[in-house]
C-alpha cells in the first residue's frame, strides 16, 4: 500500500491508534487488497516513521542553512509585502483621481471596495483610512 493513501485517509500527522484499518479503506486496500490489519498496522506504522525522519532531516538542514546566515521565509515576505504595497499605491492612486473629482471619502471608499481595492492589509478601505493615506500620500 502507498503511503499517501494513508494520509488521504487520515492517518497523517496524528498517526493510526488502533482499530479496524477496513472500516476506513473498504475492500480494496490499493496494493494491497488482501492485507490483513497486521499487515496495515505496520505499513501504516513506517509510514509514521518516514514523516518522523523527513520533519527531522528538514528541521536539521533549515538550522543547518540559518547558522550559515541565511534568513529563512524572507522572499516569501519580501514579495508578499512588495504586492501588498503595489495594490495599496494602486488603490492611493485611484482615490486621488477621485479626490481631485471632488467625490468624498466615504464614497471613495466604497468605490475602492466594489472596484476589489484592499488596503496592504487585506482590510477593506474606510473613509478614516484614506484620510491617513491620503495625507501622508
């Protein structure tokens, strides 16, 4: 039986604690249709082990790379923080088109909302928040 057929079925993280293994893969068990619980239970039981020993080669190679300096998740942030600020400029850049209409911010905002604009947090703009904003713009 393939190990991701385990984990499909639930027996992932917090690992298989007895019971009928039929109750959850019916008769047909993947490789193995005839297996019996013993031989389940012990399938089930490397595969535990196997995520035991990835998590554990992953966690020693990432302290490995941290104490060589590397800074661990910073491009994931890096861009994260850059898209967040590119939509914000974008959403500023609206509402001072909309300013110089004469529209007023509690209107501004609700246009932001309903054209899918959100601040750098994900919030939806409100009329205090483009006062901020468009201050300091």
């Amino acid at each position: 039986m393939h190990h991701a057929l385990f984990d499909g079925l639930g027996f992932g993280k917090a690992g298989f604690k007895g019971g009928d293994f039929s109750a959850h893969l019916g008769k047909d068990s993947g490789d193995r249709p005839n297996a019996s619980e013993f031989e389940l239970n012990i399938i089930a039981s490397l595969a535990q082990e196997e995520r035991r020993l990835i998590s554990e080669r992953t966690k020693a190679a990432l302290a490995i790379r941290k104490e060589q300096g590397a800074v661990l998740g910073q491009v994931g942030r890096q861009v994260a923080a850059t898209k967040a600020k590119e939509a914000t400029e974008a959403a500023i850049n609206r509402a001072t088109q909309l300013k110089e209409e004469g529209t007023s911010l509690a209107k501004i905002a609700d246009i932001l909302n309903a054209e899918g604009f959100t601040t750098s947090r994900g919030s939806s703009w409100t009329k205090q928040a483009l006062l901020a904003r468009l201050k300091t713009a």
